[in-house]
C-alpha cells in the first residue's frame, strides 16, 4: 500500500469551516421534518422492536430479553450518526453512554454474537453482518468527532478497529463479512486519525473478498445484491483516496461509470430485481418489478460524493444531484414517519396480489406481498432504510456547498437557497431552485482573493462551475422536458419520462381520473399539459393481429415530483410512457 493517509473532509461542512442554512422550501422543511420529528419516531420504533433494550441487556439488565434481527445494531447506529449530523445531542449522547457500557475492555461491541445465551462471536460472517454492524458504529463515531470536536467516540471506534485488524488479516482469520460497509469506514476512521493500519485493513479486506468471489479488483463488476455492490464500491474509492494508488481509483471511476451508464433508473435508483436485492444485468430496467431500495439510492449517493472528490468527475454532481431530488427523499413520506423500503418505477394496480402458497415463515414471499408498495408502510422487520435515510437528509446542507481544494473558492454545487457562512465567508444563495432556475448569489463576506463558483449542471449543458462577482447571478434552463430511455433497456425502447432541471415527475392514478395509466402515450413534442394522450382499449383477445390503427384521445393529466408520489390513498404510478 502506498503511504500517506489522504485526510479530507468527510461529512460536515463545518470540517472545513462553513456552515450551511437551509431556507430552500424543498430540502429545508424536510431536513427540519427530520430533526424534530423523524428522528424521535425511528427511535421510538426501534425501542419498541427492541433494538435499544439489547444494548440495555448486555449493559447489565439481564432481564431484558433479547429482541430484533440479529443485525439490528446496525440500525441503531444509522439512526445515532443521523442524531448526531442533525444536532440532537439530546438524543444521542444517551445512546453513545449506553454504547461506551456495552464495549467490551478489548474493544469488541456486539449485543447477539458474544453476548449472553448469543453465538460466539464471528461464528457467521456469512450472515451475521458483524463486521457490517462494526462499519456502522465507526461511521457515527467519526460523526460525532466532527460534530462535537472531542475523541470520545473516536476513541469507541479506534478499540474496535484495533480488535478488528489483530484479529483478521493476511495470516490470521481470513475470513470478510459477506455484506461489505467497515471497509470503507475504517477508511474514514484512516482520515480521522492518520492511522494508515486502518486503510491498510480496509484495502485486505476488499481484495480478499473479490478473491474468495472469484475476480479481483480489474475485472469486477457491479451485479448481485445493490446495496452490498455500492457499499464495496465506495470503499475502493476510499482506498484510493487515502493512498492515491491509480488502480484502485480506475476501479472506482470505472464501476461508478457502469452504474451510471448500464443501471441507475430516471430517479437515480440502482437495482433491478426483487431476486436477491440485486443490481441486474445492464440495462435491466423493469419499471413495475423495481426492487430499487431506498438504502441503494443513499449508497449511489454516497459513491458518487467519493467519485467528485477523488476524480472532480462533474457527472458525480450530476448523479449526486438526480439522486438528491428524486429517489433519496421518495424514500420518505411527506410526514416524514413512514417509509419505501423498494421503489417501483410503476404501478399498475393497487390490489392485493393473491398467493395462497405464502406461509409466516416465508419472509422473502411475504416481503413480496405485504411490504411491495402501492403505499408507504410505518416500519419493517428489517428497518435498515428508515435511519439510512435519515442520516442522509442529516447530511444534505454538507452537499450544497464546498471550498476548493486547491483554489480555496466557494464551490456552490446545489444551489438550494441558503445562508453559508465560515472560514471568512459570509453568502447568502437565493431563489427557488430546483424549481426555478434564476439563483442570486450575495456575498456579505469573502476571503481575499478567493470567487464564488455555482455548478451549472450537465442537463443545463454546462458540467463546470460559472465563475461569479462578488454579487452575481446565474440562471439555468429548469424547463420542462422530456428525456429518452436508452433502446437497450428492456420494454424502455421508444419510451420519455418528464423532467424539469433535476426533478424527475411521474403520473398518479388519482392525477387522472378514469384513466388506466398503462393506457397512456405521449407526445414529446408538447409540453406535458397536453401531451398526453390515451388509447382506446382493443376488446378481444390478449394478444391479436394489429390492425394498422392507433386511434387516441387527449386526456388532461397532472404530473408531480416522483419524490412525492404515494403520500394519499393507494394509488397507480408510472414514470416512463411510449412515446404515441
């Protein structure tokens, strides 16, 4: 391994000095939704799932039964780092004293494996997610750094880490958690401390993974479970980052191109199949059958950041930006209290879908029926979504803005309307962006020497950032448009789906009244208040002889952001329509 750990920010702005305020009215109510709200329902939730009182159990109330998935730790620490970014001390610091009475003297933090009447430990790191749980835990001390400035949970993740890499490794267990997350956090707790060991760890443990999985890190490609693919994914680009090593960095580069290229959805979502949660083969694209799992559109997110800072690739920005407007906040529903754990891309009917052959104990079928969404659900047995998300709404001011490296400008990457202040900086961003394109910037404060830069995105046909006055304006195309889907997804050939900037719309049954959405074409050369159009059902047959005849009718429809679809009664959905 190369030597120098590369320390950058990660997280917080305020890493760098700056500060960001909301005052937007697409993020700002959703960022505040989830500080005084979300965060108290996903704590109550897993108090009563019992993921709180195992801490408690193994802390020394024996009397406490054990409760929740064998990996619901994890779950607790999503929802601790996001209480953290979000500024409720309140809520975190009793979690991080429960944490710190849990931690065993040699470092190790589990509350199934080695805990009383609980399997040994690392007794199945093929389905125990230990080392995944472990990941978690040091992303939210690593946060708490941040945030408060002091090393106490620092000094949490650093036991572990140390436990972790005497105990696996080259010579000694060779074994990795199947489901991939502490690589790519022990690269981060690497920049946190200047501890190379910890990146060294990370860089064994993804080699040796796509070794025992028979490829290495030149031939592998995204496939298999989404979220896993993503998570391993972004710790390549977190060794590269720490090492600067260029293969590790093309690997990178190389895998966020086919995920962008060969398998996001229009929203930005990545998976394609129900089937083992996984990403599909290029271009597998089915709209109805989306598994495309909300902690899938926060760990493409999470890798496009890495990609930006490793590669300053503008379509990075761009993917962060889609993914941002569309498929993160459609994971959460408009009382910021239920959630999507898959998002379908369509919806063609609301009904139960019968299956006598479903049994209680048959949770991959079950999950199928109950949990596939004409609706948002309140919680689920497995809640990894919820705090996932909720960690990354904590962190969306930290995605607005940066200072540059090398030129120490103010990189406004998300034009939110905003308030951004430190490290000599005094801006104010104004306008109503994403819905309007025009953006002021006032500068009350700058460093000498120093510009403002405001991303002009590629669907504006810019892909840099404009060089600004002190007090400057851009405005950018947000219009209405209609966007292709590529011919090589399936059923997605000679296809459109609306957008207008950054924002995905979809169409809801209770949008158009009466009207089948299957039913619907359009036509790309209107606007969207009149180029919808529905076709008159064949009677007959399932399938039968065309007859040469297309016969339509206008039909007034309704488009609304896909991020807020399904926050009414249950109703049909569809993103992408024929072009007719």
């Amino acid at each position: 391994m190369a030597g120098q750990v590369y320390i950058r920010r990660m997280g917080r702005t305020e890493d760098a000095g700056l500060s960001i305020e909301l005052r937007d009215r697409f993020w700002a109510p959703r960022v505040e939704r989830l500080r005084t709200h979300t965060l108290d329902v996903v704590l109550e939730r897993l108090e009563k799932q019992g993921a709180i009182d195992n801490f408690r159990r193994v802390a020394g109330r024996p009397e406490l039964a054990r409760r929740a998935m064998h990996f619901s730790d994890s779950d607790v620490y999503k929802w601790l780092e996001a209480a953290i970014l979000a500024g409720r001390s309140d809520l975190a610091e009793p979690m991080v004293e429960l944490i710190e009475r849990v931690q065993s003297p040699d470092g190790y933090v589990h509350t199934y494996y080695g805990a009383a009447g609980g399997p040994p430990r690392w007794s199945d790191l093929d389905f125990g997610h230990e080392h995944y749980c472990f990941g978690h835990l040091i992303e939210a001390c690593v946060a708490h750094r941040d945030v408060t400035g002091t090393d106490r949970m620092l000094a949490v993740a650093r036991r572990l880490a140390d436990n972790l890499c005497a105990t696996f490794g080259a010579g000694r267990d060779e074994r990795t958690d199947a489901h991939p997350e502490v690589e790519l956090a022990l690269c981060r707790l690497g920049a946190a401390t200047g501890d190379a060991r910890y990146v060294e760890h990370a860089a064994w443990a993804i080699e040796r993974r796509l070794a025992d999985a028979g490829t290495d890190l030149d031939r592998f490609v995204l496939g298999g479970h989404a979220v896993r693919a993503l998570y391993l994914t972004s710790g390549i680009a977190e060794v590269a980052l720490a090492t600067g090593d260029p293969r590790w960095g093309n690997a990178a580069q190389r895998l966020f191109d086919a995920m962008v290229r060969e398998h996001a959805y229009p929203t930005g979502a990545v998976g394609a199949r129900w089937l083992g949660e996984s990403v599909g083969r290029p271009y597998e694209q089915p709209d109805a059958m989306a598994y495309a799992e909300s902690c899938a559109a926060v760990a493409a997110a999470q890798l496009a950041e890495r990609v930006w800072r490793l590669a300053r690739d503008p379509r990075a920005l761009d993917q962060i930006e889609l993914l941002l407007f569309n498929a993160v906040p459609c994971g959460v529903g408009a009382g910021g209290d239920s959630w999507f754990y898959s998002q379908p891309q369509a919806v063609a009917d609301v009904a139960a879908d019968p299956n006598p052959w479903v049994y209680g104990f048959d949770y991959g079928q079950l999950m199928m029926r109950e949990w596939f969404p004409a609706r948002r659900h309140a919680w689920f047995d497995v809640p990894c979504c919820p705090p996932n998300l909720a960690r990354m709404f904590a962190a969306v001011d930290r995605r607005v803005a940066e200072l540059d490296r090398a030129s120490g400008d103010l990189l406004v990457h998300v034009p939110l309307a905003c308030r951004i202040r430190g490290a000599g900086w005094d801006v104010e961003v104004e306008g109503d962006y994403p819905f309007d394109g025009a953006i002021r910037v006032i500068a009350h404060g700058a460093p000498e020497g120093r510009g403002i830069r405001v991303r002009r995105p590629g669907w504006a046909g810019g892909m840099q950032h404009d060089v600004l006055p002190r007090d400057g304006a851009v405005s950018l195309p947000v219009d209405w448009e209609w966007w292709a889907t590529d011919h090589r997804v399936e059923g997605g050939g000679n296809t459109v789906h609306l957008r207008r900037g950054p924002v995905v719309y979809c169409v809801e049954g209770s949008g158009a009244p009466g009207v089948d959405l299957r039913d619907l074409v359009v036509d790309p050369t209107l606007g969207p208040q009149a180029a919808f159009r529905r076709r008159r059902a064949r009677p007959g047959a399932l399938h039968g002889r065309w007859d040469g005849r297309s016969a339509s009718e206008p039909v007034a429809v309704e488009p609304i952001p896909y991020a807020d679809w399904a926050n009414g009664p249950a109703t049909t959905m569809r993103v992408r329509f024929p072009i007719g």
